[in-house]
C-alpha cells in the first residue's frame, strides 16, 4: 500500500530505473576510455594548441579522472560541443562527464537529470568593450550591441541587469566564441559579454588586443564545474573526489614535482591521500594509487591552474576567489579520511 501510494504521488517514473543507472564506471573502464564533454575553444580552458592537442583547466580535469580511473591520463576521447549541444550530449550517454566551463545553476541542478559534482573555477560575467567606445563601466553602455553565445547564462543575465538599471541594449546571438568574437571584430556589436575568464581569452584573439578593456564590473555569480548524469552515485564520487583530490594535493604541497618523494612522508594526511594508508581509492572503486597517477601525471589543481589561466598562462588572471581556502579564497576539499 505505502509503494502503491508513493507511486501515485510521485508518478510511474519513481519506480523506473533511471538511464544512468548502469555503472558508469564499468561502462568507462569497458570502453577502454574516457569520453568528455570540452568547449569548441575557450582559451585557458579548453582549445588546441598549434599542434592540434587539447590544452586547458577544463581539459586537466578530464585528463585527472582518466589517471584515476585508467592510471592513464591520456586515455581520455575529447567531444567539443557548444553551449546548446552540451546538456543533450550528457543526457543521451554520448558523453561520460561535460567539463566545459558550465555554470552551476537550480534550473540546471533539479530539471535536467544531471549532477554537478562541484566548482572548480569561481567565475563572473563580464564587459570587453572597445576603448575607442570611451565607457570605463557598464552603466554608460545603455543603447550598445552585444554579441554573446546562445545557449548560456549570460544571456539571462545580460536581460536582467539591463533591466535592473533601466537600460536598453541589443543583442546578436552566435552558437560558439569563436563565432562571437568575430562578430566583435567585423563591428557588428560594441561589446561582447560572457565570464570574465572567456573574456580574456577573447581579447587575446583580436588583431589588436591593446584596443579592447574588460570593464570592472561583475555582474552575476558564476560557479564553473563537471557535470554527470543523475542516477549513478558511484560515477558522481569520482568525478567529486578526484575534483577534491586535486585541491587536497596542493593544500598539502603535493604537486607532480614532489609526488615519488611524498610517497615517503608520514604525514598521516598524505599518507591517506596518495594511498599509502587508508581505503579512499577501494571506497570509491580505484586502485589505491588513484591520486598518486593523477597528481603525477596532471599536477594539483595550482598547477593546473597557473599553467592554463594563471601566472605562467598567457591569459596571467589572478587566481582571485579560487585561491585554497587557507589563502583568502573558496576553493576547499572535503576532507579525504
């Protein structure tokens, strides 16, 4: 009677198996790899590099859950998808993870059937204007053009500052950032909006970067971060742990440099993170070198970062919000014990 019930007031579907309810994690290590979900090209994270390889944060992270899986990190398919495609193709199965610098939203989070499994960049819109346009802030753009990416939240967020202010724009619309920045380059808008970290690497791509400034202004939180599908708790912890796994290896100074030596420590922290001690990888279904592989093969998360967004990337953002916790910033691993 009590199911019969639960059944009628949640409807059939309660009782029905969700898709992802199959491993995963078994259908991955089956396959041999890991198919993930990357932008068409954001510079710093994800877009290739003149040789044609995928480089960027985003790409890092797919290249991590690969070495934790596979002890491998190369042993990863890359799918490029623009911002409409992106849900679709992680709903269908056609991807195993969406790492494509994806705001973390309710909408999102409780109407699409997928999990976000945590942040691993704090972001926020922005403004790229022309300096011949004369604007030092965002208020004085009532009446521009914009072009932005289809398919984001930079569209909502754009209509609802905007309105907020009493302002008046419009807008052109392209389905990849490639597309946008052309736009921005033929004069078909004044201003391209989108993260504040995109549009960095926009800037890059104008023929004259020296021409365009990013206004100050941050108008909407925009928390980044991997997506799976819902159903599936096993997959969800290793996508989350490795995520994790990352930010606990720079907290604890355990970077690629270093890993062989730490491998020694007795810092009982250490010791469970790299597998000496404890059953982290058993619980989650790895091998118990799982971060060990990773952190060798990939680097911590300040690696990852510095090298694709940071100080040593040509887009040089302040790490910011996304410092470790214990620096000023969010970024904060659940403890791994």
């Amino acid at each position: 009677m009590k199911i019969t019930k639960i059944a009628f007031l949640l409807g059939a579907a309660a009782l029905v198996p969700s898709i992802a309810s199959a491993s995963t994690l078994e259908e991955v290590v089956k396959k041999g790899e890991l198919s993930c979900g990357i932008s068409t090209g954001i510079a710093g994270f994800s877009s290739t590099d003149s040789k044609g390889v995928w480089k960027g944060l985003d790409v890092d992270f797919c290249q991590s859950v690969a070495a934790a899986v596979f002890g491998d990190a190369s042993k990863v398919k890359y799918i490029p998808l623009t911002a409409k495609e992106r849900f679709t193709a992680l709903q269908s199965g056609e991807i195993d993870i969406l790492s494509r610098a994806t705001t973390w939203t309710a909408t999102r989070d409780t109407s699409l059937g997928l999990n976000f499994a945590g942040v691993n960049y704090y972001d926020g819109q922005g403004f790229l204007v022309r300096k011949k346009l004369g604007v030092s802030s965002a208020k004085e753009l009532s009446g521009a053009t914009f072009c932005i990416q289809a398919g984001t939240t930079s569209e909502l967020n754009l209509t609802d500052y905007f309105q907020a202010n009493n302002m008046e724009y419009r807008a052109v619309t392209y389905d990849t950032s490639g597309q946008t920045v052309n736009g921005f380059k033929s004069g078909r808008c004044d201003v391209i909006t989108s993260d504040a970290s995109q549009l960095y690497g926009l800037k890059l791509k104008l023929d004259d970067p020296d021409s365009a400034i990013v206004l100050p202004e941050i108008i909407s939180k925009e928390p980044l971060g991997p997506v799976v599908r819902q159903g599936d708790d096993e997959w969800f912890n290793v996508v989350r742990w490795t995520m994790f796994a990352t930010l606990e290896a720079e907290e604890l100074g355990v970077s690629s440099v270093n890993v062989e030596a730490m491998l020694k420590s007795d810092n009982p922290s250490i010791m469970r993170l790299l597998g000496t001690s404890g059953t982290a990888g058993e619980n989650l279904g790895l091998k118990g070198d799982w971060v060990y592989q990773m952190v060798k093969q990939v680097g911590n998360y300040g690696q990852m970062f510095d090298r694709n967004v940071g100080k040593d990337s040509p887009l040089n953002i302040d790490r910011g919000l996304n410092k470790l916790w214990n620096q000023g910033g969010l970024m904060y691993s659940m403890p791994i014990r």
